[in-house]
C-alpha cells in the first residue's frame, strides 16, 4: 500500500471551486487534521482550505491561521467560514491526562463557541467508535444510534464523551449551528494508541473467556469520511471503519503472534495495579476494548456512497509492517536492552510478576 500522504492527495484541479465551501481545519499541522487540508487544497469542490495549529505546518495552498484552539480569538479567524471540521486534540498517551482533558474539552467548547458567532454553518467533530463501549452483550455490528455505553475508564474516552456531549449540545444553544461527528474504529495509519500497542508486545494479552472482535480504520478511509462531512454529503452521527470485522484467533493467524491467557482478575488487576503505580500510560479500562467486542456497522456513510479503501486484513498489515521494531507490554514501551534482557514472553510475565509483587509488599505492611 502506498503511504497515507501520497494516496488521499487527488490530482490537482485546474482551478479552484468558485462556489465550494471554506473549509477550516484545526490540528492541521500533522496526523489526520494534516492529510485532510492536503486532500482539500486540492479538491475542486472546495472554494479555500484554512489552517489551523499552534505552528505553521507544510499544506501548500492552505490560508494559516497559528493560534491556541482554546484562544477566544479564533472567532475572528473564523469570519468567511462555512466549515470547521475541529482536529485540534491531544491523543498523546505520553500527555499529562488531567492536563489533555483540559486541553481537549476547552478546546473544543472554545472552537464550537466560536464557530457559532463567526457564523460558520457546520462544525465536524471526530471521536471514537470507543463511545459505544465494549460490552459482552454488545450487538455485532453495532447500529451507529446504539447508545453510547463507555465509561471514563480508558484512554480518552472521557475526553471523546465530553466532546460529545458538547457537539450535540452546541445547535440547542446555536441554533442554525450543525455538528456532525464521526466515530472511527482502531485508528491505523501513523498513529499511537493504547490499541495499536497492543500489536507491539511480544505477545497478544487475552483474557480468558473473552470474545475479541477487531475492526480496524485506516486514517486515509477517515480522511475521505471527513471529506463527505465536510460537503455535507452526511449528517449526524456515523461510524467510520472497514466491513466486517477479525476474529481474535483471525488476527493470531494473520500477525502470527501467539497469544498469553490470563483469568480476567490477573490480567484487570495487574493492569489497575501497574497504571496506578506510574508505570504503564494505559488504565485498565483499555483492556476491556480487547476483550469485548465494538464493532459498528458504517450504515449513514454506507447509504452516502462512502466506501472504505482499505479491508481489516490490510490495515493489520499495515499496523503490523509499522510496529516493527518496537515492544510494548500492557501499553508500556519497552527499550531494546529491556525487551532483550526479558525476552518474549517474559516481558508481559514480568510486569504481571510487578504487580503481584507490589501487592504482596502491601498486604505484609499491612496498606
């Protein structure tokens, strides 16, 4: 597969939309908010693309705009917009959490407020198929009106739940305002997440009596998925990912990675206990998006026309070829002399080792 930059670029149109919408995108000097300014300087159906980041980032053609998405003056830079699609987040699972929620919920209140009095007619916000939960009685696929069930428990999610929250609030307030938000599935394609950390370790955790289920997006299927909501091709709330979806034991055959069972109190526990203790970025709500299945269906883009570029197989692929090299256990990156000197499957025995060690210690002091 040719790289996420060189695919999702169309051939350069002669001229530019003399009736398209502007289009601003926050977040638009790396990631998705990035490849989606590229795709739009050059399509013929866009009248200007502005871009937005805390630096100037490389999209010829783009107006940059360099402020702070929580800086009231974004309202200014917004005059002539019609669309913001808001990309401006921090994912980074290195972030200080109570810091990244401060900055993810007042940013997107912030270019949501603004959107309004600049007089932008829609706003596109992008989450995660993560809102639904991963419940065992969870329907396969899940309809995209099923009701988000996700607790605050894992990476982002909070975050993603506020945003939500405050996308479907805005039009109450703003009347005349839309927000359209996009759900994708596991994020694939330059990206670093508890989830495609899991594919770093030498070993697939599995919870004993579990039912996995993967479905993956690659951020160029995303990309294109923005793009529809950005012409107003879609409303609402959609899901974004390939069809169908992996079977754990699928995904076993396919990365050829052998997997390490562990009863659910080990493996919750261990995880609880290693995050609490500083060393791994993952909570333990992270690990119930591999044991339970939240796969989702994609129908209103479906029924739009979209159609994702990349299958499930392809994009593990991808994640896999871009993994290479790297060792993580329960989230934690792992340095070349530590994967070395533990091995392959000692690295995940060892940090669980860790956590029972630490609560042995506790339990003789008596904490």
């Amino acid at each position: 597969m040719s790289s996420p930059e060189s695919s999702v670029r169309p051939e350069r149109s002669s001229s530019r939309a003399a009736s398209g919408p502007v289009v601003a995108v926050t977040g638009a000097a790396s990631g998705v908010g990035r490849l989606l300014a590229l795709r739009l300087v050059e399509s013929d159906q866009v009248k200007k693309v502005v871009a937005i980041d805390e630096r100037r980032g490389d999209v010829p053609g783009a107006t940059w705009r360099v402020l702070d998405v929580r800086d009231p003056v974004i309202a200014e830079r917004l005059r002539g917009v019609d669309v913001v699609v808001h990309l401006g987040l921090d994912l980074d699972l290195e972030s200080d959490p109570k810091a990244r929620t401060a900055f993810n919920v007042r940013g997107t209140q912030t270019v949501l407020t603004a959107a309004a009095a600049a007089g932008v007619r829609r706003v596109v916000l992008c989450t995660s198929a993560m809102v639904y939960g991963a419940e065992p009685d969870n329907d396969i696929p899940l309809a995209e009106d099923a009701p988000l069930r996700a607790t605050a428990e894992a990476s982002f999610v909070g975050d993603l739940l506020e945003i939500e929250r405050l996308g479907k609030r805005a039009p109450r307030a703003h009347p005349g305002l839309n927000v359209t938000i996009l759900r994708p599935a596991v994020l694939v394609g330059g990206t670093d997440t508890a989830l495609t950390r899991y594919f770093e370790s030498p070993r697939l955790l599995v919870v004993a009596g579990s039912r996995p289920c993967w479905q993956f997006c690659h951020v160029e299927d995303l990309v294109t998925a923005l793009e529809y909501a950005v012409l107003e091709k879609v409303d609402g709330e959609m899901a974004v990912g390939c069809d169908g979806w992996l079977e754990q034991e699928e995904v076993e055959e396919l990365s050829g990675i052998r997997r390490m069972e562990l009863p659910p109190a080990i493996a919750l526990g261990a995880a609880s206990r290693l995050h609490r203790l500083g060393l791994t970025p993952s909570p333990a709500g992270d690990l119930t998006y591999t044991m339970h299945p939240w796969v989702v269906s994609g129908s209103r883009l479906h029924e739009a026309g979209w159609r994702p570029h990349w299958t499930n197989e392809e994009v593990l692929a991808e994640l896999l070829e871009e993994v290479t090299g790297r060792n993580s256990v329960v989230g934690r990156r792992l340095g070349r002399k530590d994967a070395a000197t533990l091995g392959a499957a000692g690295a995940t025995v060892a940090l669980v080792g860790t956590a029972a060690m630490v609560r042995r210690a506790r339990k003789r002091r008596g904490l």
